[in-house]
C-alpha cells in the first residue's frame, strides 16, 4: 500500500501541482465537515492522500473505526451502521473502486445512504503505470453500477464537495463516491 | 466415513427461538430461506445478493448497536466470499456479534458443487487463527441446544459458529424481495425514520 512506501531518496523532486497555502489545511476541514453532518463511524483501507483523516478519526473517542482488508468491506460495514442509526463514510485510492463493484448492489439496490471518499491515482504525474488502468476506470466503473461521481481539484472545493455530498447521502437517499483529484494530492515522493 | 450433520431449518428454528431480542442478518440463499422459514420479522435483515456482505453488515450494526447482539446466519460459500472479514472482525472486535455458518461444505445455490469447507477448511479454526474469543463446530442439534443457552451469555469479542448442516435444497422460503422495504421496517424497529 501507498502508505508504507518507504523513502528511497531525499524528497527534493519537484512537485508538479504545489498546494498553495490556503489548500494545505483541507483534510483536517473535510474531518470538521464530515464531523459536522453527523459521521461517527468510518471504515479504511490506507492510502497517503488519507492520512490525516485516518489520523483524526481514530483519535476521536465519537467515532468508530476499521481497518478493512479490502475495500467492498466498507460498503458492507456502512450498510450495517446505517441499519443500526449510524453514519459512515468509507475511504479508499482508486484501486480500491474496482473491488467494490458488486458489493456496491447493496447500497445501490436497497438505497443505503453512501458516502465514499476516493483518492485518485493513474491520472495525473502518475509515477507508477499499474495505477493507470483502474485510475482512469474509476470514475465510469463507479457510474455504471449507479452511484453519482463528483470530483474536486482543489482543497476548498473538496470542502464543499464533500459538506454537499454528505448531504445528498443521508438526506436525499443517495450513493455518492468524491474523487479527489490526484492534481490536488501532488506528485508521490519517495 | 461420512460425518453427522443436522437438519438446517431445524437448527435455524432452534436459535431464532432462542434470540432474545438479538437482531439477525441473513446472507443470501438458503440461509435467508431457513430464518424466513421461521418466521418473518421486521428485525431480520435478508439478502438476495452482495454475496461477502452478511458479517460485515453485521459488524457495522453490531457497532452501532453495541447493547444488542447480533447474529449473522449465512453459508459456507457466502462466508468464503469474505474471507478476509474474520480479520477485519477479529481487529474490531465487537462484543455482541455471533456468525453462525451454515455449513453444508456446497454451493447449494448453484447446483451444489463442493466447496473448499468439505476440503480441508474449518472457519471455527480459520476464525480461532484470527482471533475469534470463541469458535466451535457443531454437528447435532442437541449441541445447537448448547449453543443457545452459550449465545444469551455475554462475550469477550467476536463468535463463529459452525453448524455441519445435511447438503439438501429444502422448499424455498422466501423474503421479500423489496429491499428498500426490508430495510425501513428494520430501521423502524430501532426506532429510526425511513427514508
């Protein structure tokens, strides 16, 4: 997994899409806005681009965490949670999508709210070309099984983003995956 | 030589009956069939698909709902299917979430093929390996008596239960297949708006 890459040489190479100032504080603003509509429950497979958020919601005592071993787990999980009166968001990298497809009949067919946070890779200054093919797949895999799709490039637009999609989830019914634009993430060190 | 093995419906019949108050995912199939067969409740959850989804559906209500058990009734090919979520369970580890595998060592759905469970598997030792605070396999219906006496006291963490079950496709008993609907009234028994 991304998160355990260790650095093979000093972190000097230029960075192709340097977050401005203003972006550099936007996971811990996604944390106060998922917080905000009501997330208690969070379930994960790694990935660098959700380091904090993992960081954040494991160390808060309101909210109940798991670690998966694959991605379609969280579907499963969120489905439970709101069964029982919680609200879950799932965080995965876009390799991830592509195990969720089936599982994803379950929110899609018996209209789970659903809010999934995805980290895209294989699409911008991508270093590794095993990450192209789902990386580009991502977006028409999720549409097809039925979910809506929305993107952001930025870190105030994926605040809002994300404030809005938490709302369409569990107010409006709906099963929605935020794509979080590898250009926003920067180039991978290592 | 051939090993005993337990008549399903009977065995399914047994721990409903026992339940207390515990709410019940079905995974897809026959295990759906059997907790329907015994009587259709607003506090079963049925599934027709996501084949690997039952013990992680109950898991997430398991942690939503940590002052009531839950028990997930599935197959052996289904609980195949999320082999890996006996790890993601055992990490979590809920205290009020029971996974009883019906094991019928088939995929009965599909025309009764062979399973890896009547290779060599045992999901009481996979889930042990894991971490489980406590696994079992079961082969007649007076240890299914045992069992339910076991399941109304607390636990430490997470149980699975393996009961060898007699490979046949008993009539079908089926659900609703409305899942939205089966969803809502289950909510509503928790006291929480539809939607």
């Amino acid at each position: 997994m991304t998160a355990s890459v260790q650095a093979k040489q000093p972190e000097t190479t230029a960075v192709a899409s340097a977050p401005a100032a203003s972006e550099k504080q936007w996971p811990d603003q996604v944390y106060d806005v998922l917080k905000a509509a009501g997330i208690s429950h969070m379930s994960y497979v790694p990935d660098a681009g959700h380091t904090t958020l993992i960081r954040l919601f494991g160390a808060d005592p309101e909210v109940v965490t798991n670690v998966l071993t694959t991605e379609e787990e969280g579907i499963a999980i969120a489905a439970g949670a709101w069964l029982g009166g919680k609200r879950s968001v799932v965080l995965m990298q876009s390799s991830g999508v592509g195990n969720c497809i089936n599982m994803l009949s379950l929110p899609v067919h018996a209209r789970f709210p659903l809010l999934v946070l995805v980290t895209m890779r294989g699409e911008w200054a991508e270093f590794n070309p095993w990450q192209v093919p789902m990386g580009q797949a991502t977006e028409a895999s999720l549409k097809a099984i039925g979910l809506r799709v929305q993107r952001a490039e930025t870190g105030d637009d994926l605040v809002e983003t994300v404030a809005q999609a938490a709302a369409m989830a569990f107010d409006a019914d709906q099963q929605v995956a935020v794509l979080i634009g590898q250009r926003l993430l920067g180039k991978k060190k290592w | 030589m051939t090993l005993p093995t337990m008549d399903r419906r009977v065995a399914v019949k047994k721990l409903l009956a026992a339940r207390d108050g515990a709410l019940v995912v079905t995974g897809l199939g026959s295990p759906s069939y059997d907790v329907h067969a015994a009587g259709d409740r607003n506090d079963n959850y049925y599934l027709w698909g996501a084949m690997g989804g039952a013990a992680l559906i109950g898991l997430g209500l398991a942690q939503a709902q940590p002052q009531k058990r839950v028990m997930v009734v599935t197959g052996d090919g289904e609980q195949l299917m999320a082999f890996g979520s006996l790890a993601t369970i055992s990490v979590a580890r809920p205290r009020n979430l029971d996974l009883i595998v019906l094991d019928n060592q088939h995929f009965g759905e599909t025309g009764m093929q062979s399973s890896h469970t009547g290779r060599g598997i045992g999901f009481d030792k996979v889930a042990a390996a894991c971490g489980f605070s406590e696994t079992a396999e079961l082969r007649s219906l007076e240890e299914v008596d045992t069992l339910c006496e076991k399941l109304r006291r607390p636990a430490d963490g997470p149980r699975l239960f393996v009961l060898k079950i007699t490979a046949e496709n008993l009539p079908r008993s089926l659900p609703p297949r409305d899942a939205v609907e089966i969803k809502n009234r289950f909510r509503a028994h928790l006291g929480f708006a539809s939607c």
